[in-house]
C-alpha cells in the first residue's frame, strides 16, 4: 500500500496553556485515533510527537541559527506515517487525526522504487 | 508534455470538419438522434464532420475507456487524440462506422497497449489508479456501447469525479474538465478563461502530477461520499456555464462555447445518473437561463436586463426541456440548491412579462435557497426579488445588511443592484456613485457600456433634490 505523511499543524500556545485535563483528552485521541485506522484498514507505520519549535535549530547551508525553518503561527508538531490504499483512503483516516489547536496536512511519500 | 502534438492533430480534424457544408450538425449537442446512425457518406466532408461530430460527443466516452486500459492519463490522451487523426483518413475511404464511438475507442485502446509493449517505461509516467469497476449507488449507467470486437464499460462518470477530486484546486477541476471530458486544447482553454497559454499548461500538467502521485482514484465515489462529491462536479459544470455566461472580461458577454460545452456536460451527467435530483436540477437551470441567450444583448453589443428582454425570442424549445425536468428535481426530500434555482428561472420563463412575474413565490423560493445554501449572492438575489414583490425601500433594506456585512465587496452586482433600487426611487445622485462603484468592479465591455449609459441617464435628468434648491 502507498504510503503517506500527515502532518500535524497547530499552534503551540495552545499546548503551553493547556490544563492537565486537556492534555488528557489528547492522549485519548490520539489513542482512539490508532484504533480507528485499524478499523478502516489503515496501518500507521510510525508517529511522534515534536518538542515545541522553542527546542528548533535551523542549517541554512552551514549557518546554524536558533528557532524553526519557517515562523508560522501553526508549527509542525507531530505527525503520522501511513499506509492507505490511495488518496480518499489517506484523507478519510487524516479526518480523525486529533488537531485540536490546528489541522493536518496530508502528502503522498514518494516511490523511488520506479515500480 | 500536456501540450504534445495530439492537440493541435486533434484540433486540425476539428477544423477540417468545421469547413466543410455539413458541420452544422455537430454544433447541436445532446440532441443525438435515435441510435445515432450517421449516413455512411464516402465524401470527405462527410467523414470530416463525423470526426467532430464523434470529438464533440464522444471524447469522454473514448478516452475515459482508454484510460483504464493505458494506466495513465497522458499516454491515454495521446493515443485517443491519435485514434481521431486516424479516423479522419479512415472514415473517408471506408465510410463512418455504425458506431464512431466504440471505433475511436478501440482504436486508441490498439495504441495504448502497443505502447505499453513497446515501452515498459511508459507506465511509470502518470500512472493512474484504476479501481475494478462497482455498482455506483443511486445512478444505473446506460448499456455499454457495443464495441467492434469487445465491450466496452462507460467510464466516464470516472473521469469526471476524478477531474473534480475536492483534492485538486477548483481552477485545476475546471481546467482538467474541459481538457480531459471535453477534449478540449490547453490553447482552448487558456483562450476561454483569458491566462497565458503557459499558465494554462502548468495548471493542468501540475493537475495531472498530483493526481498520479497522491493517488487519486480513477472511480466513482461510494455511496457515503457522493452527494459531496456530485456537488464538486456539479458546481464545476456551473462554473463553466456562468464564465461562459457572463464573460470576464472583453467584448462579448457570452462565450458560446462554454456555456454549450457546460450544457453538454449537464446533458451528460443526467443520462450517467438519472436518479440524481441536483443534476435534473442543474440541467434545467442551464436550459432555462440558456433559453435567454439570444435576448440578453441588443444588437449594439448593449446588455439587456430581464426585463427589457424581448420574451418572444426566449427558447421556448429549451424551456420547456427545462421545465419538465423541475418537478422531479424538487420532489423526495428537501430540494437542493440547483433544484431550488432551477424552479426560480421556471417562474421566470413561464412569466408573461417582467412586472407579471411571481415574486412573492420567487422570494419563498430564495428562503428556501438560503437555507440550503447560506451565500450572501443569494441573498443579493433575494433581495432584488423583494423589491419587487414589496417595493424598492424593502429592497434597499436587505443590500444596505449585504453591504454591512462586507461578504460582496468586491462584487459588482451589489452595488449595480443598490444603484437600480435608489434610482426606481429617484435618488439620482446616489443612485449615479452606486453604478459608478459597480463599473469600478467590471472588466465585461458590455456591462460597462450599460453602466455607463445608466449613469448618464440618471446624471441627464434634473435631480429632484436639486432643482428645488
């Protein structure tokens, strides 16, 4: 099956004023999220979460300089590597990716293997 | 390469067609005789305007059945655009067949698979996802042609959905509509919606990639998702038919072409899904606002409004196709907003005159509108036909909300809309800055010239206001 990457994007202010009781619920979402692409028949074949873009260090050719690539107001800040059987299938199991502060952004990973 | 040779090969069997006597036929679409047997004339000409004939009704059918077998939308463009040059030189000698489609599509077929033995790499081109074919819910395509040596399935509700995947940006929808179900050129459609032909180029070439490498199905979508999905398609043929309607900009304000090839395009998704209700109601919105073309313009190029249009000269043929497809899309369950609009151009074209039209059942009719689709246009519309039901203040009313609410600033009806009301009520002045801000707002030569010729009639006459001071 073709794999895809979605990308989570949200605004971190929302995690850095988040109560103990709203991290909780993302923890669950996210929980139930692995279990709904199961039930479509999906695979999630890896996925994380990142440090807030504060922990960001940037390589513009060999310049290092503090802070992330690009400042937006919704940062990359986790994502999800899966497997759907083609596009509709990849955005039908984006739809219930937890992104309470944002959205998510879906992208095909390329096939390099010229098949 | 988007813009290969097949184009302009297709292009000159087009041309070859439309300079002969009897190309005439081909400009009518949809009304396709029983059975569409074409004389089997061996005279050149004959085989010519058969060629358009055939690119003009059945370039979907031809090429959404090859794509399944090419696997990929450019080899299968190619190779339909190929089938069409061969069929110019082999219909004049052998005379048109019984059935041009299945010809054609056979065909390019021949070629699709010959390249793909010749040329392993073809296929990892722009490969296609080509999903075993399903039952679609809630429509029951028509019989498969009978092919010459095969059956071939009709596969053109694919190729539709596909071209309007919510995934793809609406300008790329329309432009891969027109290119890949209407067959028309990049040059064609660069011409129809005024970008350079390089822009155009990209759009669609960029179209085409994303589809290939996202994966974006070549099916029709499941039950669940197709009222969502119809919708895209549905609005995308409207966008077609409103551009071509009103054009843009320039001097004509109807592009004929678009709004014929939008038309056909409604015609087409009907006989594809005819249980439908918003395609029976889009259909019947074309043919209805359609059957005004002739009317909408005074020889002079100057835009006629609804109600200087001369009614004589409306359609009568279009309308009633039209209003016999109305009660149907309104019918079981709450009607949708094609079927909505098309039963107010209904009230519109079976009205006698303008002022003996019935707008207090079109103003229920736009109630019902809204509801179904919160635009703030519709409500301009709504208003405009509450002016009329209750007078202008009641009008004024609701547009000076509109303008509050800053959705349609950029909108020229709005204000042109302000601009009739305050001068009905003999506000000249103001009524002179509202056409004056619509003007600002239009680039369409004929729609200037009417504004223009409405601000020296409202400037021409003594203000009221004025001549008393």
């Amino acid at each position: 099956m073709p794999e895809y990457l979605i990308l989570i994007y949200e605004d971190e202010n929302g995690y850095a004023n988040a109560s103990p009781d709203v991290f909780q619920q993302v923890m669950e979402a996210h929980t139930r999220f692995a279990q709904q692409v199961e039930e479509k028949s999906g695979k999630i074949v890896s996925g994380n979460a990142l440090q807030p873009t504060s922990t960001a260090t940037t390589i513009r050719g060999d310049v290092v300089t503090d802070g992330p690539f690009a400042e937006t107001k919704e940062a990359l800040g986790g994502y999800y590597l899966i497997q759907a059987r083609d596009l509709d299938h990849a955005l039908d199991i984006a739809k219930l990716c937890p992104a309470r502060f944002g959205g998510v952004e879906v992208r095909p990973i390329m096939d390099l293997s010229g098949g | 390469m988007s813009t290969g040779p097949g184009p302009d090969a297709t292009r000159k069997a087009r041309d070859a067609a439309r300079e002969s006597p009897d190309a005439g036929g081909a400009g009518r679409p949809g009304r396709r005789p029983a059975g569409h047997d074409r004389g089997r004339g061996p005279a050149g000409s004959d085989s010519a305007a058969a060629v358009a004939d055939a690119h003009r009704r059945e370039w979907a059918f031809v090429l959404a059945a090859t794509a399944r077998v090419a696997g990929d939308i450019d080899l299968a463009e190619e190779c339909v655009q190929d089938a069409y040059v061969a069929a110019l030189d082999a219909w004049s000698r052998q005379g048109v067949p019984r059935n041009p489609g299945a010809w054609l599509t056979t065909a390019a077929r021949r070629r699709a698979i010959d390249a793909l033995r010749r040329d392993r790499t073809l296929r990892g081109k722009l490969p296609l996802l080509v999903e075993p074919s399903q039952p679609v819910a809630g429509s029951s395509p028509p019989a498969p042609a009978p092919g010459e040596d095969d059956v071939i399935p009709d596969d053109r509700l694919r190729l539709v959905f596909t071209c309007c995947h919510p995934a793809l940006a609406r300008e790329a929808q329309v432009a891969l509509t027109l290119r890949l179900v209407c067959g028309l050129t990049t040059t064609e459609i660069a011409q129809a919606f005024l970008v350079p032909e390089a822009t155009m180029a990209a759009r669609v070439t960029r179209a085409k990639k994303k589809i290939s490498a996202a994966r974006i199905a070549y099916r029709v979508p499941g039950a669940a998702e197709l009222p969502d999905r119809l919708d895209g398609v549905l609005t995308v043929v409207h966008l077609l038919y409103t551009t071509g309607h009103t054009a843009p900009a320039g001097e004509n304000l109807v592009r004929d072409d678009l709004v014929e090839r939008a038309v056909d395009l409604a015609r087409m998704l009907r006989a594809l899904m005819p249980d439908e209700r918003e395609v029976r109601g889009l259909l019947a919105l074309l043919l209805l606002t359609d059957a005004r073309r002739a009317t909408r313009a005074a020889a002079d190029g100057r835009l006629l409004l609804l109600a200087e249009q001369d009614r004589s000269r409306w359609d009568r043929d279009a309308i009633a196709e039209g209003i016999a497809l109305v009660p149907g899309s309104l019918r079981g369950g709450l009607p949708g907003r094609f079927a909505l609009q098309a039963a107010i151009a209904a009230l519109h074209a079976e009205a006698p005159s303008y002022a003996e039209t019935d707008w207090r059942q079109i103003v229920r009719l736009y109630d019902a509108l809204l509801a179904v689709w919160p635009s703030p246009v519709v409500a301009l519309n709504r208003a405009v036909a509450l002016a009329l039901a209750e007078g202008p203040e009641a009008g004024l009313a609701q547009i000076r909300e509109l303008e509050r609410d800053g959705r349609l600033a950029d909108y020229r009806y709005l204000p042109a809309a302000k601009a009739d009301l305050l001068r009905r009520l003999g506000r000249r002045d103001e009524a002179a800055q509202a056409y004056g801000a619509a003007m600002a707002l239009t680039e369409n030569d004929a729609e200037r010239a009417f504004l223009g010729g409405r601000i020296a009639e409202v400037r021409g006459q003594p203000d009221p206001g004025r001549a008393t001071s």
